[in-house]
C-alpha cells in the first residue's frame, strides 16, 4: 500500500523553496511514498511545478500532480478572492482545454 499526503504542499509553497525541500524531506522521514503536488487554490507556472516533480523524485519519492482550479471547503484561496484575480466557476470551466497540454507536462514528469 502507498501512502500519500494529500494536498499540504499548496500551504507549505507560500513559504518559499527552503519550505519545500524542508517539507519534502519530513514527508520522506515520516515515511510517506507519494506527495501530491497540487496547486488547485493557488496559482504556480508549469515549470515551476515541474521543479517540484523533480524535488520529489530526487528525494526517492513519487510526484501526484494535480491540475485543477477548485473551489469550496479545504481551500487556501476563497472562491471570492480567486474572483478577484480573474478565475470564476464559468472562466474555470472554459479554460480546462488550456489546463491540458500543461497536464501533459506534469503527468509526463510525475507518474504514479
């Protein structure tokens, strides 16, 4: 059985990079096998998240990415703030064609 973290990582990114690896490497100690990167309620480029698949992979980890804009409970951003920078329920729904090709990237990179 592998055992994953779920979606932390989005808290631990408004840290910073040191955050992450620090993050990373507790998540091995701990002895999970898969970190979900995930940034469904934050906003992060592509490549920046497949820097994160590799962090994960380096430390002997497996990388679940996630692709997503999500709203409701369990997010850091609420649904009124992602209005305020543009996404909405509607504008999600229409961009998910643009979500693909950067999916295809992370997935590529983060096979589980």
């Amino acid at each position: 059985m592998l055992v994953s973290t779920g979606g932390f990582i989005e808290r631990v990114l408004l840290q910073g990079r040191g955050a992450v690896s620090r993050y990373i490497d507790e998540c091995k100690e701990l002895g999970f096998d898969i970190i979900e990167v995930s940034a469904g309620f934050i906003s992060i480029p592509t490549d920046d998240w497949l820097r994160i698949i590799e962090m994960v992979q380096t430390a002997g980890l497996k990388a679940k990415p996630e692709v997503g804009v999500q709203f409701g409970a369990g997010g850091g951003t609420s649904e009124e703030e992602l209005e305020t920078e543009g996404v909405t329920r509607s504008k999600s729904r229409n961009r998910t064609g643009r979500k693909i090709p950067g999916g295809r990237r992370l997935y590529d990179h983060g096979r589980v």
